[in-house]
C-alpha cells in the first residue's frame, strides 16, 4: 500500500505524517492529539512542549485502555447472552423432538387398523 504524506500542526508545530491511512484520517488523529495537548495545557502553566506531549500521550492511553477493557466487557455480556440464546433454542429443539414422538406414539395406539 502506498503511503500518505500530509502536513500537519500539533501544538505551534508542523510536522508531516507519513502512514498507511488516508490523508483524512492521519489529519484526525493529529487534530486529536492538538485537542488533547491544548487540554492539558489549557492555564499554560506548562512550559515545556515536552510534558504536555507526555502528559497528552498518558491521557490517550488511559483513554485507549478504558476503552479496550469496556468493549472486553461487552463482547463476554454478548458471549453470555449468546450462550443463553443457544441453550433455549436446544431445549426448543429437545422439547418439539419430544412433542413429536409422544405425537407419533399417540397416533399408533390409537389406530385401529
């Protein structure tokens, strides 16, 4: 696959990106990681680019990994849920085979013929 190069600014800064993702999407994720600096950064208390960087980094992986932790849990809620579905749709299948061979037995002891 080709790579993309885009121009972008992050905190005062140009930079240009080169990645395997649309230019549209390497400018997303650069404007995030703006957003996320100048929201550390908001009293610019901070002097240093550096630690804003880091601190804007920190913040994106305790975000990454919330979110990771939050989709394990709702892929094990589906499994169970899944897992419930199945086993009612066993005992459905049980229960209707049942149904059939008491309906089957009924119909030879009450034939005549």
């Amino acid at each position: 696959m080709d790579k993309n190069s885009v121009k972008v600014n992050i905190y005062g800064s140009e930079y240009v990106i080169k990645g395997d993702e649309s230019a549209e999407h390497i400018r997303a994720i650069a404007e995030y990681v703006d957003l996320k600096m100048k929201e550390i950064n908001k009293s610019g208390l901070i002097k240093s680019p550096l630690k804003v960087a880091i601190l804007a980094a920190l913040n994106i992986a305790d975000e990454q990994m919330k979110s990771a932790i939050e989709q394990k849990k709702q892929i094990e809620s589906f499994d169970k849920k899944t897992q419930k579905l199945l086993a009612l749709i066993d005992q459905l299948e049980s229960s209707e085979t049942i149904e059939e061979e008491d309906s089957d037995s009924e119909k030879e002891t009450i034939s005549l013929f």
